[in-house]
C-alpha cells in the first residue's frame, strides 16, 4: 500500500465515524417546513411519496432476508405503488414480519435517522443511506425502479462527496424530516381506502390472514409507530 491511500484511509474511516457540528435551529426547522411542504399538498405527494415507497418496500426486502426468506425481486411504479416477491413458507413469524415491514420501515428510519443526527453522525447516516439504495437496486426488476432508486442514490452520494458540512446537515435533516413526516400519511391513505372498500389486498389484511387479528389492530398498529416515531425522531431533531 503506497503512502497516499495508508493516510487516506484512516482520513476516510474518521470522516465516516466521527461527529460533525448541529446545525443551527433556523435550519432544523426550515427543514421540518420543506418536509411538512412536500407532504401535505395533494400534487406534490405523488411525486415525493416515491422516495417513501422506496423505504416501504425496502422494508419488506431487508425484513424478509433477516428472517430466512429468499429475496426475488423488488418494483416500483410509477403510480408510487410497490411489490416485494420473497420465497419461504407462506406462514409463520418470518412472513408476519415481512409484511409488517413495510409501512413500519419508513417512520422507523426516520427515528434511527433522528437518531444519528443527535449524535452528530451526519456523513455515516449518509453514507449508509446510499450503501442500503445500492444494496436495494442489486434486487430491482423493473426498469421505472431502478431509475428512482440510482436517482434517489445519486443524490446522496452527490451531496455526501461534493458539498460541505453545512449542505450535508441541511440535506440530512430534510431527509430525516421527511421520513418522519412522510411516514405518518401512508396508515391515513390506507385507512380511508379501507373506509371505501378498498385495499383488500393491503398489508394490514395480508397480516390479518396470517395472524387473525383484525386489519384494523394493524393498521392501529402502524399508526402508532408513524406517530411515535414522528414524536420521538422530533424532538431528538430540535435539541440542537
């Protein structure tokens, strides 16, 4: 190993583990604005709600292989719907898991997100942001998917090698934000297609199938993780 990469690499292991500087509140809460303004508005949500279905079915994936299924294949559409294929056996706790996954993934790494950046691990929370997008386009099979995610991945890797510490916790802050606010909207959507007798094949259904406790505990169930999650990732985010 010549001199230049043996001083680079313990540069780069540092950079990686180490802290970075809060940035300051006015930023924290132009992000949670940004967030907020990219959530609520009909027209804008179908657009953003993409990056949260990457999170959803991203869900499904990493739940299924940590539980012993087999991984086939992930897509995302263009309407913002998904599809994770795994193989295993139809019942059982590692299906159960798996497709409670998804609309638990999102809020939930927002929360773990949140929680990086109250220790100040801002460049790990974006680089491994950008290794799990890498990971997940290994297992894409649609041409729309793959598109969103190295676009979605693009983004990251951009803003985690080109742009300096303040730009970094702007960029890491409104993610995070966003995964927390954003997380919350999914549970309403499919409760009120539940109200019109839609949604039959819904998560919250697949899992009352599998466990014979009604869809409405689990969509009570991804209620409160969104909610807390959003509670919780918050208030770590403001005490800055």
């Amino acid at each position: 190993m010549d001199s230049t990469a043996a001083t680079a690499l313990p540069g780069l292991w540092d950079r990686l583990v180490g802290t970075q500087p809060d940035p300051d509140l006015w930023v924290v809460v132009a992000t949670l604005a940004a967030a907020v303004a990219v959530v609520i508005p009909p027209g804008v949500w179908r657009l953003s709600r993409n990056a949260i279905t990457i999170a959803h079915e991203g869900g499904h994936g990493l739940v299924a292989l940590l539980s012993g299924r087999q991984l086939t294949g992930i897509r995302l559409h263009s309407d913002t719907s998904g599809l994770t294929v795994s193989r295993g056996k139809p019942t059982g706790i590692g299906m159960i898991l798996t497709a409670a996954a998804g609309y638990t993934a999102p809020p939930l790494l927002g929360l773990g997100g949140a929680a990086l950046l109250a220790a100040g691990h801002i460049t790990l929370l974006l680089w491994l942001a950008t290794a799990l997008l890498v990971a997940m386009l290994v297992m894409i099979r649609n041409a729309y998917g793959a598109l969103t995610v190295i676009v979605t991945g693009g983004a990251f890797l951009l803003v985690s090698w080109l742009t300096g510490p303040q730009v970094q916790a702007a960029f890491a802050y409104a993610v995070v934000w966003f995964l927390l606010v954003g997380g919350v909207r999914p549970a309403f959507e499919l409760q009120a297609k539940r109200a019109r007798g839609g949604a039959g094949d819904s998560d919250a259904d697949q899992l009352a199938r599998l466990t014979n406790v009604p869809a409405a505990m689990w969509l009570f169930l991804f209620h409160v993780v969104s909610l807390s999650s959003l509670i919780g990732g918050g208030r770590w985010l403001l005490e800055v």
